[in-house]
C-alpha cells in the first residue's frame, strides 16, 4: 500500500503541474479583457477615475420594475456617484415564504428580458456600468430551478452511505411542482444548460452593450454538495471513468475514507483518499463551471467576476462545497470576496480572506478583484465603519466594491428586507458621495503597476483535505495574522501555483504565473506534493528564504528574517501597508485598523515627488521625506484609529495651484464652544406600508449645545433623521492669514459644512476635520453643519417592534431581520458631539483639487 501511496503522490504531482500549466495557458489566451490590467498610473485619471472604480449596488428587484421607476433609481445612483449597478432578480420562486418579494415579471422571461434592456439602456446612458447578475437569487447556477427543469438528469448526485458499508447512488433536490431544484455543478452538462438559459439570452437581449456598458458577469456563491464523512459524498455522472484516469485507480473501492466520522481513526492509506477526492472535485468545480463561465464571458468580451460562500473560514473547502478556495478564484477574471453580517468588524480579531482573492489576480497578472461587502450589516451602519471595511479589505489588495443594498422596493415586508437600505429611504444617502469618490480613487491607485509582494504563505489545502483537521487552519490564520502584524505583505500560494509552468528561479526569487516569490513561509505541510517540495529547495539553494514553522512558539523568531514591507518605528500590532510599483513611480498606503492611535515614522522605497492624496477630495499634498540610513525614505505617521494614509509617487511632478495647508500640521486651535443653534430639518420614519421621509413641522433655529440630540434638542432616543446646525464665527487675530480647517470633534454620523450658505464638504469619518476655503481678509463667516444619524433608532424602537411583531405572512419578518436588530441597536446616536474647534494649519504647497467638488 506505501508504494501505491508513493506511486499516487507522483502521478498527482504531475498532474497539478500539468493542470496548472493548462490554467495558466488558458489565463493568458487573448480573450481576455484589456481592462482586468494594471492601469498606467496618471493624475489625470486619479482625480477622476473611470467609472469601473466606483462603487456598484446590488439593485435588488423585490418590486415590479416599471420603465419609469428603473429609470429614476438609475438616476438617482448616478446623482450620488454610485457609478455601477448589479441588478439581482428576486423572484418570487426565490425562497418563497422567508423572503417573499413582489416582482411580477416572470425571472428569464422575455418581459424580464425587456425590463433588462430598460436598465442597460438607461444605465449606458447615463455612463454607468452594469455588471450581469448570473442568477435570480443566490446560489448562482439553478438559473431559479429552471436548470434541473430543464436537464432533469443533471440534478446534484451523490453516493449515500449505508450502515453495512455500501454506498447507493441518490439524487438530490430534484425539481418538482414548488421545489427550486439544484443542479450539480461538477457536470459540465449542467454548466452547459445554465449558460444557455442565462447568459445567452442576455447576450440576445443586450448583447450590444457588452465590452462597453456591460464589462463584467457576477456568480454568487456557487457550490457542490459538501462531502459529509458517514453520510454522503459528491458523485457527479461519469465521476468513477474520469477519476482513474486523472488517479489510476478506482475510488468507489477505497471509499472507507469517508464512512470514518473522527478525523483521528483515519489511516495514512484514506488520508491518501481523502486527498485525491477533494483534488478531484475542487479540480472538476473548476473545470465544470468556472472555466466555462469564463470562457463565455470573455468571447462576448467580458470579464468573469464573482465569490464563494464561507470563503472568510479557512477550513471551508473540507466543511463547504468548493474543495479549494484558490483554484475557483484564479479561474476568474475578478476574483472577489464576500462579506456579510460582521464577518469583518473593528475591535474583534478578524480573518485575511481578501487575500485569497487578491492573490489569485496578482498570480494571474490582473489588477481586479472585488469585494462584495454590507449585507445584513444593518441600517445601523456608518460611514466611517464602511470606510473601515473598504480600507481593511484594499489593504490585503482588493480594488472593486459592490455593496448591498439599494432595493427596487420597501414596501411592507420588504421594509425588513435584507439591510442596510440604501437609497432615498437611508438618511445617510445624500452624505454618500464623498464616501464613493473615497472608493473610487483608491481602487484606482491600488491598481496602478504592480503589487510590492515577494513573499507567499504556503495554503496547505491539501492538508486540510487529508486530516480534517482545523487546527492546521488555525495555524496557517495565526502565520497570517503576524505577518500582517510585522507590516510584511504577502500573497497566499498553494500547490497549483508553485508547480505551475513555466517556472522561473532568477536572483533568489521563484517566479510564477505574474508574481516572484523569495520568500515562502510554510507551516505543517505533510502532503505537500514532491514537485512543489523540489521548487522550494530549489529556491533556498538560489539564495530565497523558506520558513518553515511548525507551531505558534516558533512564529515571532523565524518571521523576524524577513524584512517588512513599510517599516514603523516604533512597531505596532495594528498597522496594515500595501505598496504597489510602476516605472518612475509607486503608491503606498497604510491603515491603522486597531483601536488606538498611532505615532512615529515610516521607513520604505517608493520613488521621489512624494504625495500624500485625499481620496474622497482629490487633494493632493507634498510630502516631505528624509533619508534613513539604509537609503530608504522616512516620513512622519500619525494615524488616529481607523484613519488610513494614501502616498503617491511620480516622476512626472503635478502642477501646483494654490496653497492648502499640511493637513496633519495644526499650529493654532480655538474651542467653538458655545453660540450655536439647531433646526430639525426631517425624520426618517416607519409608516404604515413603507419607510417615509418627513419634514419637520416646526422647522426653526433655536439656541442649543452640542451633543446627542436626544437630550439638547428634546428629539428622544428614537429619532432618525436631519439636524442642522448653525452659528456665526468670529475669526480671531491669531488665526486669521492662514488655511483654516475645523474640526467637529465627534459626529453621530455624517456631517455636511457649508461656510456662507456654500457647500464645502462632508465629514463622515475619522479625523472629523474639514479644510475651509479661503477667508483671506475676512473677520467673520456663517458656518453650517447638518447632521445624519441612521435608521437604527427608529427600526429599534419600540413603537417599530411593536408593530411588526404582529404583522404575519410570507417574509415577515425575514431570515435576517434578528440578527440586524441586534446590530441596529449599536447605532442609536445621533448629533454634533464635538468639541468643535477652528484651527490654523501649517501652509505647504499643493497640487491637483477635485474638480467634481460639490
């Protein structure tokens, strides 16, 4: 049996790199999308990104999709730079009875297909994206059940384990008359049926916008059936005949390997088993759908986009249904992430699965990948924890953002629908724009040359495969965890990329697919595959570095051999830094995602003509850099938490055109302490069958300090809506000939300034600053500052919750409504909190301001 084992380990070995030279040759063909690159960096387009970068919306069709109503949502996400859209059909066969929803065209029908063409039409028009949704609902490839209706025989198969040993065929989730019915996605016929129902009758329907208007396909959450040790496992038509000849020998003879239900009471000869079956399902996942989907996306000149269910759990591809996390993710143009309900949250000890998609498109030589981020975050949910999430997730690479979600309806139930809310309904919308000009920079630069990564932390999925065991994936999350910590960025590889072909080793680096590697830290790895253990004592023997740890006491002494990326002194657990490099140029950016501030100094090489950029202005600022003493530029850092830093540098110089000041350089400061009055402008508020936006019936300024409202302004704890605040200001001797900046101390959560009765800004995050436009000459000036809170106040208080626990029926009151509720109740603030302050800051020279200020 060991030399069976030997022989197994070898023909696989082969294998892998056969298949990930296949991958690779199919990831280079020259249908891919020119646009899925790396961008020529410019300021040009820094200050005004293509449209690709700003953020999409889940635009979900729970109502009837009337032309005209399209049309005004699509209008009203173009007015708020909300630049693409992602429509996802929510028929009514779509989890019938927790989600009920009331779109009254048929989903795929040719009156749907009608209604579709309005949206891309309109969207197009307005010089929006619209990406193309592959389902109706969520998992991707059902096509709503039509599929199995369609191919009864491509239903989802698997073999059942009985208590005598045996194991019977059995169909899964057949269609019948109100039952969806699941396909099997590791039948290349079910991918077939899938394609020709949905995206084929999209080519028909809009097939004229492709590569223009429409640029990209998204797949939610595709899966097989999961393999449950004593149950069941996935055995997909033909599976017996393409197993041996992909491993030599015949699997329904060695399926012990998963009749045993403790991982310890497995031999080395069924870990063997173990492994070759999840190589064998997670390869054909691929091949089956991905690869497909791709394909088709890219001969109708689109590319291929999407994310896998419970990517955020390391150990998922043993406990879900997709086997390998890398490979599904590297056979998409847009590799993407999904996070949902806190998956990512500041204050708690998060995961780095954002890396597995940047990885993926840094391997594969693109510059996008995506995150789906929001859902069931709840309508308590603030700018500032938004930019939180984005700065978390561009940090570990990521460049595009889909956010959920803006609703076609609210009405009745859908009040409870799937949250937060976005769109007129959310007293937070009209505060959003700057957040998504943030978004839409910073993806631009983070996709500008190439990624300063040369260091890759082995993934030892096929360890997980063999022993089921989550403390593997425990371990391989804490080598994560201090890597990120020691500011060392890094892509995730595994064994399909280090034995990809063609292979390079050049001045102690392996190279694959687009990246070079000199460093690659790996923990326990037990079924590392012989080709990839050659690889890496290749690499050792051409000067690289291969780390190998084998438990969480040896971290912190073998992670000290490598250099950081960005350098901090003093270090800090808390700091998180990407770099990215072109010709004569770089960016860098760094985020302070603990809870504490951060002071010190920054030590790396990017190049001369240093800036730092505001993304959500445009501003750009001159930065100051010294030398240290191994020839590397330091600059000061002061981060306050949650406050991230965005560099650029350029050979080519940017025209200076004003003078703004240096916005960390605050010399002079005077407390606006009292002076100030408030009007209540309107409220946010449940009525009887939809969400209603009220004006306020006594709409007048009246003396008031600041504070949470509730209490100055009388409002109570359940108010959701608008108060704007008003009073003049003197400007004193000692802060007159200078920029001025105010800083609003603390907002509860989004605060727009107007100086004069004129628009300068929205603060909607930390530091609660704002530059003021020049006040040269002048004594005084009316300063202006209205303020949102969310609709967490009224969603959770008790005149709400009264009322819709006894309301009844399908989707009331929804499979998420709890868990927001529970979020919904952190958020029940609202006011300017202060203290509000009028400060000088330092001049300095400046360059490029928005132009599209306002």
């Amino acid at each position: 049996m060991q030399a069976k084992k030997i022989l197994t380990v070898l023909v696989v070995s082969v294998m892998v790199a056969r298949e990930a030279s296949l991958a690779a040759e199919k990831g280079d063909f020259p249908g891919r999308p020119d646009f899925v690159a790396s961008r020529d960096f410019s300021w040009e387009s820094l200050s005004e990104p293509e449209n690709l970068f700003w953020p999409a919306y889940f635009w979900y069709w729970n109502g009837p999709p009337k032309p005209d109503v399209l049309r005004e949502q699509l209008a009203d996400m173009a007015g708020h730079e909300a630049r693409s859209v992602c429509v996802v059909p929510m028929p009514h066969e779509f989890r019938p009875v927790t989600m009920n929803t009331s779109m009254d065209v048929d989903y795929l029908s040719p009156e749907f297909f009608q209604r579709v063409k309005v949206a891309v039409d309109e969207a197009a028009r307005r010089g929006m994206n619209y990406w193309i949704y592959d389902e109706g609902g969520w998992p991707s490839g059902l096509a709503a059940g039509r599929v199995v209706r369609t191919r009864p025989d491509v239903a989802v198969r698997v073999l059942r384990c009985n208590a005598d040993g045996t194991w019977t065929p059995d169909i899964v989730a057949k269609w019948a008359p109100g039952e969806i019915g699941v396909a099997d996605l590791l039948n290349p016929d079910s991918t077939r049926t899938f394609i020709s129902l949905t995206h084929e009758r999209y080519a028909a329907a809009v097939g004229s916008h492709f590569g223009t208007a429409v640029k990209m396909t998204f797949t939610d959450e595709p899966k097989y059936q999961a393999a449950v040790p004593g149950s069941a496992v996935p055995w997909p038509l033909g599976a017996e005949d393409v197993f041996r000849r992909w491993f030599g020998y015949d699997a329904m003879k060695q399926l012990d390997a998963f009749r045993v239900t403790n991982r310890k009471d497995l031999t080395t000869a069924q870990k063997q088993v173990r492994v070759d079956l999840f190589d064998f399902w997670s390869r054909r996942f691929r091949d089956a759908y991905f690869l497909p989907l791709r394909d088709w996306a890219r001969q109708h000149g689109l590319a291929s986009g999407g994310h896998l269910d419970n990517e955020d759990d390391t150990f998922a591809p043993v406990s879900r249904g997709f086997g390998s996390v890398m490979r599904p993710l590297r056979a998409m143009d847009v590799p993407g992430v999904d996070v949902i309900w806190r998956q990512l949250w500041p204050g708690k000890e998060n995961h780095h699965f954002p890396k597995f998609a940047s990885s993926a498109a840094h391997q594969n030589g693109t510059a996008l990948a995506l995150t789906e981020s929001f859902g069931v975050y709840g309508n308590g949910l603030t700018p500032a924890q938004m930019k939180w999430l984005v700065d978390y997730q561009y940090v570990r690479g990521l460049t595009l953002l889909v956010c959920g979600v803006y609703p076609l309806s609210t009405r009745d139930h859908l009040m409870l629908g799937e949250r937060p809310h976005f769109g007129p309904v959310n007293p937070l919308w009209d505060f959003l724009p700057d957040f998504h000009r943030y978004v839409a920079r910073l993806g631009y630069l983070l996709s500008c040359g190439k990624p300063a990564i040369d260091i890759g932390l082995y993934y030892p999925v096929r360890d997980l495969w063999a022993s089921a065991n989550p403390a593997d994936a425990a371990l391989h999350d804490a080598l994560a965890r201090a890597l990120l910590r020691r500011q060392c960025d890094f892509d995730v590889v595994d064994d399909d990329v280090l034995s990809a072909q063609p292979a390079r080793l050049e001045d102690g680096a392996l190279t694959v697919g687009a990246m070079s590697y000199r460093t690659i830290v790996v923990g326990p790895a037990n079924w590392m595959t012989p080709i990839v253990q050659d690889r890496l004592q290749a690499l050792e023997a051409a000067g690289g570095q291969v780390i190998r740890i084998d438990d969480l006491s040896q971290i912190d002494a073998a992670l000290a051999k490598i250099a950081p990326t960005i350098s901090c002194d003093p270090p800090s657990p808390d700091l998180r830094v990407l770099v990215r490099r072109w010709p004569g140029g770089g960016a860098a950016f760094l985020f302070n995602e603990g809870q504490q501030a951060y002071s010190g100094a920054a030590a790396f090489t990017l190049g001369s003509n240093l800036h730092e950029v505001e993304p959500a202005t445009g501003v750009t600022r001159p930065v100051p850099v010294a030398k240290s003493s191994d020839g590397r530029g330091t600059i000061p850092l002061t981060l306050a938490a949650g406050e991230s830093l965005l560099l650029v540098s350029n050979s080519r110089a940017q025209p200076a055109v004003a003078a703004l000041p240096a916005a960390r350089k605050l010399v002079q400061s005077v407390e606006l302490a009292d002076g100030w009055t408030a009007r209540v402008d309107r409220q946010y508020a449940v009525g009887e069958h939809d969400y209603e936006v009220r004006p306020w019936d006594k709409a007048d300024f009246k003396p008031v300090s600041l504070g949470r409202w509730a209490a100055t302004l009388g409002l109570g704890e359940d108010f959701s809506g608008h108060v704007t605040y008003r009073r003049t200001v003197k400007i004193p001797e000692t802060l007159r000939g200078g920029r001025l900046v105010v800083d609003l101390g603390h907002v509860e959560y989004a605060a727009r300034v107007r100086v004069d009765g004129q628009h300068v800004g929205c603060v909607l995050w930390n530091p609660w600053r704002l530059e003021l436009p020049s006040l040269t000459g002048r004594s005084e000036f009316e300063l202006e500052i209205a303020v949102s809170n969310t609709l967490a106040n009224e969603l959770t208080s008790q005149r709400v919750r009264d009322a819709w626990s006894k309301r009844k029926g399908p989707g009331w009151p929804g499979p998420y409504h709890e868990r927001e509720l529970k979020f919904e109740t952190e958020s029940r603030g609202g006011g300017l909190l202060g203290p509000v302050r009028l400060q000088r800051a330092a001049p300095c020279v400046a360059t490029i301001r928005n132009s599209m200020e306002g």
